[in-house]
C-alpha cells in the first residue's frame, strides 16, 4: 500500500514539473510582467465595475423614504389609496411583499408632492395571493374618487378578482409619471 502511494506521489510530482519547466520554457520575464500588470490594472478597475448600492432596496423606495412617512397613511402618495400598506407587511411603497402577485388591474391617481408641488400619476395595485395584512394601517384616501359604477375610477372593489388567487394582501402606490395637467 505505502508502494502505491509512493507511485502515485512520484507521478503528480513528474507531471508538475513536466508542465512548470514548460511554462517557464515558453514565457519570459517579460511575458510574466505584462501578466501581472494586466491584472493590478484590472485589479484597480474591479471597484468601478456597476454594482447593487441600494441593498435590495428600490430607487423608488428610497426616494419615498426621503419625501416624507411612508409608513402613514397621510404620506402624499396614498391621496387615492384604499387598502392596507405593503411596505408594512414586508414589501415596499411599490413592490408586492414576497409570495404575493400584483393584481392584473389597478386604478390610477394624480396626487399632489407637497415637497416640490408637481402633480404625479399613482398607480394603485393590490398584491394578492396572501391573507390580508392586518398589522398594516388601513388607509382610505378618497380624493377625486368616482362613484361606484365607473370601474376604473372607483378604489372599493376588489382588483384581484382578475388573477388567479382572489386574496387581497395590501396595496402599493407606484409612481408612474408626472401629470401635465393640473
């Protein structure tokens, strides 16, 4: 046994050697220093290299987070807003909290930012696919609401009566773009 371990030592040995010796046969200095210029100069550029600086987080949450309480159901964002918080219940300001689907319709506001007083189209979707989020306040922002009987302009109803889960979960408030009218 201690035989064959020798053989087989012996054997990676000679072909270790075989293969350096060859190397070293075919490059020079030379070759070796442009090698590892070429990887210090790579080495420094590896910092500029694109990378994930919001930590998971969306630019459009952190951008709500910078324009007021997102967390309150007075916050600019829900003047239209019917329904519980999803960045209460493990999602953000406009995306659905993990193991929820966005409902396949929404309604859509034009709330006002008091910071910079333009006027922005929401769109309201509710998350489905979960049990309802109670520990979430519940928001009910009526602001320039239609009656019941036109459809897209009325919050009351359930939206995610077009997927598949028909459970409602919370609501995000998306910003979609800048009103031209005012």
């Amino acid at each position: 046994m201690i035989n064959l371990f020798n053989v087989i030592n012996g054997w990676i040995d000679g072909v270790t050697e075989k293969s350096v010796r060859k190397v070293a046969q075919s490059s020079g200095r030379r070759s070796f220093l442009a090698w590892s210029g070429r990887l210090i100069v790579g080495g420094a550029m590896l910092p500029a290299l694109p990378f994930d600086r919001l930590f998971g987080e969306s630019g459009e949450a952190l951008a709500a987070s910078a324009d007021g309480d997102a967390n309150a159901c007075d916050y600019w964002r829900y003047c239209a807003l019917d329904g519980y918080l999803c960045n209460s219940c493990g999602g953000s300001v406009s995306q659905c909290p993990p193991g929820s689907e966005t409902a396949k319709v929404a309604w859509v506001g034009t709330c006002t930012n008091p910071n910079d007083g333009k006027h922005y189209l929401i769109s309201y979707a509710d998350c489905c696919g979960k049990v309802a989020c109670t520990n979430s306040p519940f928001c009910n922002g009526n602001l320039r609401e239609r009656p019941g009987y036109r459809m897209g302009l009325h919050n009351d109803i359930n939206w995610c009566m077009a997927n598949t889960s028909k459970g409602y979960h919370c609501t995000i408030a998306a910003r979609i773009g800048i009103s031209e009218t005012k």
